[in-house]
C-alpha cells in the first residue's frame, strides 16, 4: 500500500543508518531498497530515547515514514546529479575535512583525558557560585607578556587596560566585565578564572580569542551545596572538565604546530590584502593574487590562495576578521588545519571504519537538507508561503515516482 503522507520527522532523519537486504522479515520497501525489521527496531529504539517517548502506533508509523522520505529524497538528489553540484562538493569537502580533523584530535589530542572526584567537586562548587571579573586583554603572546611585565614593575591596572581595548566602556572601567556565573564564560577563562582567590590576578591566560591577564574582585558562593545534587550531576561535571582540558589541549597544540611551521608573513602585502578585503573594489584582486603572502615549513601561499581558503569558513568566522592581525590569525589557523589534515590522511584516519560510518551518516543528513534548500527555489512543486504545504507539495511528487509498500500487520505486531 501507499504510505499516508507525513511530516517529516527531524530526529528520525539523524537516526536513520542503511538498511539490511538479508532476507529476514522486511517491514517496508521503496523501489529496489527494503528496509528489514531488525534495522527498523534498532534504529527506532535510538529515536524513541533520544526523544524521550514511548513505543506506540502512531510513533512507529512517523518514524517509518521519516526513513521512507530520507530514501525518496536521496534516490530524487541522485537523479537530479545534485552531487555534480560545485556548492554541493565544496561543502561535502569542508564535511569531510571536519569530520577527518574531530578524529584526528580525537586520537593525538583527547585520547587521554582523565577526571578526578576532586576535580568534579571543585567545580561543582564553582558551578554553584559566581564572581565579579576583570581582564586586560590581547591577541598578541608578546603583547600580553609585555603588559604582565610591567603589571610585576607596579603600572596601574586602569592605565594598561586604556591601552589595551579599543571598546570605549573596557577603557573606560579597566576591562570591568561584572559579574557571572561560571557557565557563562568560555571554559578556559572560567577555569581559570574561579582558580584565583579574590583580589588576585592570573599570568596570561590562552583563550580562543586571545590572551587575557584575569583579576577577580569578588567571589559568591552557595554554602547550601547538599551530596546528593552533586551525585546527581557528576555526569555532567565530568563532562564540562573534559571539554575544559580538551580545549586548552588543542589550543596549545595549535599553539605549537604554527611555532614549528615557521609561519613567515610578508607583511605589506597582508596589509594590502586586508584593505582589499575591506574595500568595495574588487578589481584590486588582479594586482594582488599572484603575490607572495605566507610561507612555512614546505610550502608558500599567494594571496589568491589565501583567499581561496579563507572563502572555506563561516560566515561567523569571517567576521571575527576585523583587522590585519586577526585576518593574520585566521590564516595561521588554517594553515595549522591543513598540517592537521594531511597529519590525519598519513595516519589513514579516513580509511577507519569509525570515519567512514560518520562520514556517510553525515553525508546524508547534508544531503537531505541540500535537497530541502533547493526545492525551495523551484516552481515544479506549487511553491507556496506555507513550508509544510511545500513539503507535502514535493513529497507527493516523490511518491508518484517511486513504489512504496508497507506491511502494515507487522509494523502493527512486531514486540519491541
């Protein structure tokens, strides 16, 4: 029989693997490709936990139907050659690449985190209290060095925080920022942040934005901390202190892979660069493209290459580049990324089972929603105002090419 029409179910999509061909009891089937009943359960069963809900009729059906659009949608990209798309290969490549780098710090990185009770209570503390912080801050390692030097020789504090921010109210109020509670601040700073006693300032601290020298004015804390809520978030704790030490971890190792590449700018053409970035005129490029910008262990870039990378990232990720010295951080970055990768591919992490699974999980999931941006702008399926009358639209047209059936007594009667 044809499957009722219906919307499609997010989470489902994300839980959905491929689906076994053997020739055990097959609940469904769309054209060639049968869904077997073992699949559906297991898969199923991760949907209704991840969800929070209970086995019914009505949930067995929407989580079927959610497979069956994924196989229609992925067998329509497949006619339509959307793959062959430069849009769709650019952001598969950047998937791919992103996909390659979490194992590889996975593996070189965070292969080794330990936590300890006492470091799980020392934050739970933490989590249960707040501080009144200030920070002198800066992008530069031999800046922030330089201020904490001359902090030791008796410089006052409001003085160097004038010099420091070009923000009129940290200038202003000695890089003040209030008051917070720990989750409300980037793990690193808050670490270290509520390591400091009151009225004590920290050496440079590495953030993902930079270094800070941290002061903490006050501190509150919650004396009405009871056992049994710690016991009940140590899972959380231990996971909050991981991601604390993995990301000091990995920007201390970014940290060290630029030192070792040697990274060497030619710094009059990234001014150019910048102010080309900058600037509405984009003529200016033809003078610019073929000239020497950055070389480092065994390779060089031109601008044009740079630019080439730097179109790679996001959209938040380009407008942190609000000057030379962050569009020179930026490029830093990415050339630590392609160190990473090609570290990554000689390791053959892409040849792993664990990658090659995410990879194709991920693959389809983008695929699904590369497929959902494009029938938006299409007029082949009555496209409307309404996103579920638009879906409903193209959904239909799926099912009047394909052949859908369903055995209906065993999505009815099958036991969990």
């Amino acid at each position: 029989m044809k499957v009722s029409q219906s919307i499609i179910l997010i989470p489902a999509l994300i839980y959905f693997l491929a689906c076994s061909t053997s020739e055990e009891s097959i609940i469904a089937s769309i054209d060639k490709q049968k869904i077997s009943l073992s699949s559906f359960k297991e898969n199923y069963q991760n949907f209704l936990d991840k969800i929070y809900q209970k086995d019914n009729l009505l949930n067995r059906y929407a989580f079927l139907n959610s497979i069956i659009d994924v196989e229609l949608i992925l067998k329509y990209s497949a006619d339509q050659k959307y793959d062959q798309d430069s849009l769709y290969q650019a952001r598969l490549r950047n998937i791919n690449d992103q996909l390659l780098l979490n194992q590889y710090f996975d593996e070189v990185v965070n292969n080794d985190v330990l936590v300890t009770k006492d470091e799980m209570r020392k934050y739970f503390k933490w989590q249960n209290s707040s501080i009144h912080v200030k920070h002198i801050f800066s992008k530069s390692k031999n800046y922030i060095d330089e201020l904490k030097a001359r902090l030791n020789k008796g410089e006052r504090w409001d003085k160097l925080a004038k010099e420091c921010f070009q923000d009129s109210i940290l200038r202003s109020n000695g890089g003040a920022l209030g008051w917070y509670s720990f989750d409300d601040l980037d793990p690193v700073f808050a670490h270290h942040a509520f390591s400091l006693k009151t009225g004590s300032a920290s050496d440079p601290v590495r953030t993902q934005d930079g270094y800070s020298i941290i002061h903490v004015n006050a501190i509150e804390y919650n004396v009405f901390l009871k056992e049994e809520d710690f016991l009940l978030n140590e899972k959380k704790l231990k996971s909050k202190i991981e991601n604390f030490k993995q990301k000091s971890r990995l920007l201390r190792y970014t940290d060290e892979t630029a030192n070792d590449q040697n990274i060497l700018f030619e710094e009059k053409t990234l001014e150019d660069f910048y102010t080309f970035l900058i600037s509405v005129d984009l003529k200016d490029i033809e003078k610019l493209e073929n000239k020497l910008l950055v070389e480092f262990q065994n390779d060089r870039w031109s601008v044009g290459m740079a630019l080439d990378k730097l179109n790679e990232l996001s959209n938040r990720q380009l407008s942190r580049i609000n000057s030379s010295f962050e569009l020179k951080q930026s490029i830093i970055g990415l050339i630590c990324r392609e160190v990473y990768i090609d570290n990554a591919l000689t390791k053959n992490l892409n040849k792993s089972e664990n990658f090659i699974t995410s990879l194709k999980k991920e693959k389809e999931n983008f695929t699904i929603k590369y497929v959902l941006e494009k029938i938006g702008k299409k007029d082949d399926f009555n496209i409307s105002d309404n996103d579920k009358e638009n879906y409903f639209n193209f959904r239909n047209h799926l099912l009047s090419n394909s052949i859908v059936n369903v055995d209906s007594t065993l999505i009815k009667k099958f036991i969990m």
